[in-house]
C-alpha cells in the first residue's frame, strides 16, 4: 500500500494522519504478520517506545488495527482494511506457532458466527489456532 493509501486509511477511521501514525501505519502494513510492540520498535527507530504505543492504542480504539493476545509473550498487532471506525468488519482467524512464537494472519478463514445468549452483543472477537506451521513442520521441530 503506497503513502497515500495508507493516509486515507488512516483518515477513514477518524484519525488524523500525523507523520508518526501514518510511519507506525505504514510499517504495520509492511509486516507480513501481526507483530509486537517490541518488533514495532526495533523496526521504527524514529519512535521511541511509548509513541508507538500510543500510535497502537489510537489504532485499536478505532479500529485500525487488531490486538491480538496470541497467548505467547504479549499483545500482537496487524492493520485492520475495514471501512468502518465503529467496528472491525474483516475478522478472521489468527494461527500461531508453539515452536516457533510466530503468529500468522488466515485471513480467508473468517471467524466463526458464535450465538450469544440474550443481552450480549459482540464487539470483536480473537480467534486463535495453536499448532506447528509449515515452517516448522518442514524443517522436523
């Protein structure tokens, strides 16, 4: 996603594109997984630590990325595609790794419709697989 798109996401989800969001944006756009907050800040060495965290919190309350608590060390994040700041409308299923840590996006799994008893209403939803990647698997760990 070129600068331009990624200030438009940005902008639809009611955040105003300050050069910082739109870096910490753009880097979460480049990762190819869900990344931490610790990823986040030896990728982005213009930011220190709590900047970014305040970029992600932003994010998440807007729905502009996913926190996803995979159960290893810590909260994961990956940029959210969805038009709309209110909700997440394109959940789907994460996979994670427990030989290698790595969470990986499956993203035309979508998450399963759960019926929820009278009264509750669903905001967001984690879904979390555990097991070997191919990675893993290939190389026998």
């Amino acid at each position: 996603m070129e600068e331009k798109s990624v200030d438009e996401l940005i902008i639809r989800h009611g955040i105003k594109p300050t050069p910082n969001r739109v870096l910490v944006a753009r880097e979460l756009q480049e990762c190819s997984r869900p990344v931490s907050l610790a990823e986040l800040e030896q990728r982005v060495d213009s930011i220190d630590k709590s900047g970014i965290f305040r970029c992600l919190v932003l994010f998440r309350d807007h729905h502009l990325v996913h926190a996803i608590d995979d159960g290893g060390e810590g909260v994961k994040y990956e940029l959210c595609h969805s038009e709309d700041c209110e909700r997440d409308d394109d959940l789907h299923v994460h996979f994670h790794c427990e030989r290698c840590g790595e969470t990986f996006c499956l993203e035309d799994t979508p998450i399963p419709g759960v019926d929820l008893p009278e009264g509750f209403s669903r905001r967001s939803a984690n879904y979390i697989i555990k097991g070997i990647c191919p990675d893993c698997s290939r190389r026998g760990l």
